[in-house]
C-alpha cells in the first residue's frame, strides 16, 4: 500500500515550492541528524559507556589552546 513514484514526486514538488532548492538540502541534513539523535537516545547503557571511552583522549588540543592564550596574554612581569 505504500507510497508509490508519482505521489513521491508530488510530495518532493511541494517541498520544492514551500522552501526552495537551497534549503532543501539543509533541512535533510538537519532532519538525518535528529533522527541519529533520537536512534542515539533510545541506545543501550553498554553503547553510551563504549562511546564515553573513545571521547575521552579527543580533547588533547586544549593544552595547547592554553599555552596560545597564555602566549597572547599580556605579561605580569613586565
């Protein structure tokens, strides 16, 4: 029963004409991203805790974002 080729095309005209071809691929991407959110949300305690392990070493930069900041920070003993 489901949705067949020329009710697809009617359906993808429409949004055509309602948000215009350059906002369409943003809202694809926006509404592929909600839907990962949402399979992310409703995901086991076990995938959550193997996710955490593997962010845990990705913010090495910020030692060196420190060491900018404190290279453009005027000095105290000057």
């Amino acid at each position: 029963m489901g949705l067949k080729l020329p009710e697809i095309l009617l359906i993808f005209a429409a949004l055509l004409l309602l948000f215009g071809g350059s906002r369409l691929p943003q809202l694809g991407s926006s509404l592929g991203s909600a839907l990962r959110n949402f399979k992310r949300g409703f995901s086991s305690d076990e995938e959550k805790d193997d996710a955490s392990d593997k962010k845990t070493g990705t913010l090495s930069a910020s030692t060196t974002v420190d060491k900018d900041v404190a290279a453009k920070s005027p000095s105290h003993n000057a």
